[in-house]
C-alpha cells in the first residue's frame, strides 16, 4: 500500500495535529496529540494516534508516527513524505 504523508497542521486541542495521509487513492485525516513527561532527569515525548489510524495500521502504526514526531520535535519534514 503506497502511504504519503501530505500535511501537517496544529489542530484546536493543545499538542494536537491533523495529518492528512494520501492511502492509496484516498486520502484521510487522522489526529496525532503529543505529551511530554518529566521521569526524573529526563523528558519523554509520547505520540498517540486516535484508533482509526492504529486499526487502519495495525500491524505498522509507525508508518507516520515518524514524521509527525520529527514535525513535533521542529525538525525539517518534505512533504509529500512516502512512509510505506
């Protein structure tokens, strides 16, 4: 299955985003919302999907959870993305 990442844009609730993902020849929106904890001396990021996505991609739920953690974290992301 041919999976692109198309776009990325903050969403209205606080750490959320909408990515919409070009699957095949249709294409979806699926919301992402990041936390971040302190443990300690250190700070870990979660990323979660809503379930649509992880039914959808089950048996690969990182196939964009890359380039939204990337996205998240600032770092430079090309859109299209092809992730799988």
């Amino acid at each position: 299955m041919k999976v692109q990442v198309l776009s990325i844009k903050p969403a209205q609730a606080p750490n959320s985003h909408e990515v919409l993902l070009s699957i095949g020849e249709e294409r979806q929106i699926f919301m992402f919302t990041t936390e971040v904890n302190r443990v300690g001396a250190f700070q870990l990021q979660t990323t979660h999907a809503e379930p649509r996505f992880s039914d959808l991609f089950r048996f690969n739920q990182r196939v964009a959870m890359n380039v939204v953690v990337k996205y998240y974290k600032k770092e430079v992301v090309e859109l299209p993305a092809y992730v799988g």
